[in-house]
C-alpha cells in the first residue's frame, strides 16, 4: 500500500509540479487506495500516508476482504483477514475517508458514495441567454439614456 500511494503521490507530482504556482496545493487530485490492508513489504503506509498529507492529497481507503479470506501458496492455506486499523489510519492521516466493503455489491456502493468527491462532471451550459437579456437591458437604458439627455421622446 505505501508503494502504490508514492507512485500515485509521484504521478500527481507529475502532472501538477509545485513550482506551477499552487503553492503545492493538491485541491484537486485525491488517491483511492483498495487493499486488505496488510503490508508484507515495501513502504510504509503511514509514513507515505503523511506524504500525502503533506502533499494535500487526500487518500480514500477501500478496505476489501473478510475475515475469513485465505489465500493458498504452495499448498498452504494463509489467513488473510482485512487490516481494516490500518487502511483507517492511512485515510485519517491524509485527511480522506475510510470505507468497508466485503462483496462485489457493497464495493459499488462504495465507488458510488466515492464518486461525488474523487471525480468531477463537465457540463456545457448556454450562455447566450444571459448575454441577449444583458444586451437588451444596455440597449433599453441606452434608448432612454438618449431620449433624456436629448429631450427627444418619438
């Protein structure tokens, strides 16, 4: 997990340096992490969970398993119940949100609650409206500004 969230730290960094003038503030780019929450090896979760915070990058954690779940290497059937403490202090850490999900079904519910505040909609909408209302509100005081200012009325 503190591998995936450096990379997607450094891929953000990428795209946004620092040096661009926003102070290195992130606002806009956030990290959905999805793991049991074990770490077996590489970096350290939280210790890249406050990158992220440093970075103002928050971290949305998936907590994905059961506490049930096993995995089997070389014969061997391994416990693997979900570190749900651990995906929790990452999210809490970064300043994200921290989230279950233990089925298919109930990772879509997540990725729909998530939706609103890791993704944006672009929308068009027309302008011309507002601009015909304003230049016909110009043209109307212009007319009487000029009938005024000239006493000519018709």
């Amino acid at each position: 997990a503190g591998d995936g969230i450096e990379e997607a730290l450094a891929a953000i960094a990428s795209i946004q340096p620092a040096s661009s003038g926003n102070d290195g503030n992130n606002e806009s780019a956030a990290i959905v992490l999805l793991s049991d929450g074990g770490t077996t090896t590489g970096e350290d979760p939280h210790l890249a969970a406050q990158d992220a915070a440093a970075a103002r990058v928050p971290i949305s954690t998936i907590t994905y398993g059961t506490d049930s779940g096993t995995v089997t290497i070389n014969g061997e059937v391994i416990p693997v119940p979900p570190d749900g403490a651990a995906m929790n202090d990452i999210a809490t850490t970064s300043g994200g949100k921290a989230f279950d999900a233990a089925s298919i079904d109930q990772l879509t519910e997540v990725y729909a609650k998530i939706k609103g505040t890791v993704a944006h909609d672009t929308r068009q909408s027309e302008l011309i409206v507002w601009f015909l209302a304003l230049a016909v509100v110009l043209m109307t005081l212009a007319a009487l500004g000029s009938m005024l200012w000239t006493g000519r009325f018709l």
